[in-house]
C-alpha cells in the first residue's frame, strides 16, 4: 500500500512580475507588447502585477490559529494482490493532548489492485505551536499476515493577530475597553466581527459606529480590511447591570470583563475565528467611603447658585455614622449649613444628596472642598477636584 497525504487549500491569484524600459531604450516597445499579449494579467494594469489566472497552492503554506485545517488522505493499494480489513487512522498530536481526525473508525473489508481508500479530515485549530499529523494503516495480505506502519507530518500553526486591551474604570461604575488588533500575518484581511462577549454582570454598547442621515456606518468605511502589519481600535462601554449596580461591594471586587470573538476572512474566503480568554482588569479602589456626582450642569452663570446631586457609597464591612463639612475656595462656594449630619450608613448602601453651590470667578472651575467625617472612627475623608463645571457671564449665556 502506498500512503499520500496532501493539505487542502484554496488557489491563489497568479502574479506576474512586470518587465518594462523606456522606448529610447534598445528593446524598444517589445517588453510592454509581451504585457499585454500575455493572457494572465489584467488588461490596462500590465505593470501592477495583478492577475485574472488562478494557481494552485505550490507547498504547503502557513496554517494560523483559529484557522480550519483541512487535508486528503489517500490509500492506493500499487500491487497485484488483494488486501483485506484495512483500518486508516488520523490523529493530529499537539503539545497539550491528541485528536482523532478519522472519519469512520470501521475497517474495509478489502481493497482490490489499483484501486484506492479516499478521506478527507477537517480540524479547527485552537493551539499554536508545533502540531504533528500521526496516520497509520493496517491491513491483512492474501497469506494471512497482518501488517502496520505509520507516516508523520509535522507543521507550525502561527499566531494571526496581535490583541492588545486597555481598561479605563470612570466614575459611574462605567467600564471602558480599547481593544488594539493587529495583523501580524503577510496577508489583509477581512474583518467580519468583532465582538465582546460581557460577563453576567454587564450589559456592552459597541462604540464603533457613527450615526450619518440616520444610518449607522462604521469608523472603519464600508470595506473592514486590515493590511499586513496594520492595527485597528476597537472601543466598548461596559455598564453594571441595575441588579448589580446598587451592589456597591460586589461590583467594586468584580475583575473580570468579558471576552472579544473576532471573526475574519483571507484570500479567497477562508474563515478564521478567534476568542479570547476573559479579560481582566484592576478593580478600582474606592476606600471606605466613595462619592461620586450624579447630575451636574456643564454650563453655569457666574455668580448664581447650581445643584448638584452627590452619591455616597459605604463600601467598608460596618457601618458609619457620617458628619457633612464644606470648605469654600477661591472660587466655588457653597450655599447651605455645614457641619450637619447624614445619619447611619450602613455597608454597601448609599444616599443620594442634593446641594447647593456658585461660582465667583469665570472659567472652568473645579468642585472641591467636601469632606465627611465618621464619627465612629474620627477618621475624615477629603474630596476635591471632584468635577468641572465651565462657569461664564450671564450676558454671554444669554
């Protein structure tokens, strides 16, 4: 028996490397005649190396993780005897554990001269690094005597893209995710999704797209390719889903995002896929008493009073006896009594708090000068710079 194994893969666009001189030069206007008699190249565009033809795949090519690979598997029987219960058997070795790629596991029962057993196995690739393809038939000859023997094929699945994440946690327990994606192959490609999957605790808004006459059109253009060696940001606005936003304590401990699916396609249609494992993130640090706005104008008159609603969060495992103090500074100054108590907090729970301020210089102006005191403890917590607020004349408003 003779044994073949062949890679199955798409053919590829023909190109042709232009030959051209100048018309002063000895061959005149031959080379660009050849150009244009020649049936593989583009009519009008000879010297961008462009071609109609399709070729075959000439070896055996790189193979990328997420990619599916595919291959034929043949058994010719090249002698003049009939053999019986031949059994072929596929398994594709790599450095964590061992796939059985064989389509049937049954034997036949025989192969006649110069004929020939045809497989064709196919395997999504989900590891990089060296992977071995272990093909072993059996078989019994007409006297009797059983027989084995195995071929290797070994070959080198490369990484595709290049992934890279950014976290920036805000002030609204909003999440924000940069995902930077490179092309780190020798060919564009066609990116057909990318997605985040979020975690239980999250709901994802895709901030990919602009809105034009009423349509939503990617940043990216109508064509999503991504050349060799070019890299493309992606960005997604995570949110805490209500049940999970009144949770002050869990979603403050919560690292784990989600996961990106990236779905691509090279040459002629081939589809790769790949999926990150969860992302994570430091989850930001609070302290024992966290304050953040809720409403707050962006545009105020100079010297009139603004609200603003304040959120206070207990995230300590007891409970808090809390003091409100306000400190004016040289130009924002509160209106209202200081000093006066909020009451007992108990953990993870919070108030909402409504005040009152103005602003006597022009510009944009920072928020600062809160500060709450528990009394349990006596310790005081210090808040400045908590926001801006663009402070202008009333006449320039109007």
């Amino acid at each position: 028996l003779i044994f073949a194994v062949m890679r199955l893969t798409k053919p590829t666009l023909f190109t042709n490397i232009p030959v051209t001189c100048e018309e002063r030069d000895l061959p005149g206007n031959l080379f660009n005649q050849l150009m244009k008699d020649d049936p593989s190249i583009v009519k009008g565009a000879e010297t961008l190396m462009l071609g109609e033809m399709l070729t075959l795949p000439q070896n055996f090519g790189n193979i990328f993780l997420g990619e599916t690979f595919s291959s034929y598997i043949s058994v010719h029987n090249d002698s003049n005897q009939v053999v019986k219960d031949i059994l072929v058997k596929a398994d594709l070795q790599t450095s964590s554990q061992r796939l059985n790629l064989s389509a049937s596991s049954a034997a036949v029962a025989e192969l006649k001269p110069d004929c020939c057993i045809d497989d064709v196995i196919h395997h999504e690739v989900k590891e990089i690094g060296t992977h071995i393809l272990v093909c072993a038939v059996s078989y019994t000859t007409q006297t009797g005597e059983k027989m084995y023997f195995r071929k290797f094929f070994k070959f080198q699945v490369l990484k595709p893209l290049d992934v890279k994440t950014k976290f920036y946690n805000a002030e609204t327990d909003e999440v924000f995710l940069e995902a930077q994606i490179q092309n780190i192959t020798t060919s564009p490609m066609f990116m057909e999704k990318v997605s985040l999957e979020p975690s239980m605790m999250y709901n994802v808004a895709e901030l990919n797209t602009v809105d034009t006459a009423g349509e939503s059109e990617s940043t990216f253009g109508a064509r999503t390719y991504l050349q060799p060696m070019d890299t493309r940001q992606y960005l997604y606005c995570l949110k805490p889903k209500q049940e999970f936003a009144e949770k002050a304590g869990v979603i403050k401990g919560v690292t784990v995002i989600g996961k990106l699916d990236i779905v691509w396609k090279t040459n002629l249609g081939e589809r790769g896929r790949l999926q990150t494992s969860q992302l994570q993130r430091m989850a930001p640090g609070y302290g024992d008493v966290r304050l953040s706005l809720e409403t707050i104008p962006d545009t105020v008159n100079l010297e009139e009073p603004f609200d603003i609603t304040c959120k206070i969060t207990n995230c300590s495992e007891r409970t808090m006896d809390l003091v409100l103090e306000m400190c004016n500074t040289n130009s924002i100054h509160w209106c209202g009594v200081s000093g006066r108590q909020l009451g007992k907090l108990h953990p993870s729970s919070s108030l909402h708090l409504a005040l009152t301020l103005l602003s006597s210089v022009q510009g944009l102006q920072s928020v600062s000068g809160l500060r709450l005191t528990d009394t349990f403890l006596k310790r005081t917590y210090e808040y400045d710079d908590i926001a801006q607020v663009c402070v202008v004349s009333s006449e320039v408003k109007q």
